[in-house]
C-alpha cells in the first residue's frame, strides 16, 4: 500500500491521532482544558503535513490532497496552515489558500472561544 493509493491512511489519520495523543497529555498531565491540548496537538501536526505536501511537490511525488489541508485547518490547526503557507511559501498563488486559510484560522479560533466561554 502506498501514499498514492491510500492518501488519507497515510497523512490524515495518523495526524488525528497524534493530535489527539497530545491532547490527552496535555489534559491528563498537565491539567490544562483538553480543547487547549487539542488545538496544540493539531497545530503541532499541521505544519508538518504541509512541510511533507511541499516537499512532494519539489520532488513531484504523490502529494497530500488539497482537502486534508484544509480539514486540518478546520479542525484547530489554522495557525499552523497560514504559518506554513507563509514560510514555506506553499499554496500562496491560489486564491481558496490565501483566502481560505486565514478564515479557516478565524473561524476556529471563534469556535474555540465561544467553545471555552459557553
């Protein structure tokens, strides 16, 4: 099985968990909110998926789908997507990334605090 047969197997999965893996740790051992060791752990795993997607496209590999990018975003990891955008200056010439990202990286940050407010 490989990257190009399996794209979500191989890059979006093992991100969820390890997101989540850091997400409980931060919860359990450090006693901060879960949603707070969530929003860390997706970030942390985030910008490595773009870094890898970038790194694909130099070396015109299979790449990671434009959608994972930006479900990752949706899910917490916004700041780690526009941070990657801008220093590995990956996807900045379309405009659903330098458009989308930033408000993908609004919206979450919205609902994360109206989340901790509620």
């Amino acid at each position: 099985m490989s990257l190009r047969a399996h794209p979500v197997r191989y890059t979006l999965l093992p991100a969820l968990l390890i997101a989540t893996a850091v997400g409980w740790v931060f919860h359990k051992y450090v006693g901060g909110a879960l949603l707070i060791g969530w929003w860390i752990g997706i970030n942390l795993v985030t910008y490595p998926v773009w870094w890898f997607d970038k790194r694909q496209a130099r070396r015109e590999g299979f790449r990671v789908p434009e959608w994972t990018l930006h479900l990752l975003s949706l899910l917490g990891g916004g700041l780690a997507g526009v941070l990657a955008m801008q220093s590995l200056r990956h996807k900045t010439r379309k405009a659903i990334f330098r458009i989308g990202q930033p408000l993908l990286l609004l919206a979450s940050a919205i609902a994360m605090g109206w989340w901790m407010n509620r």
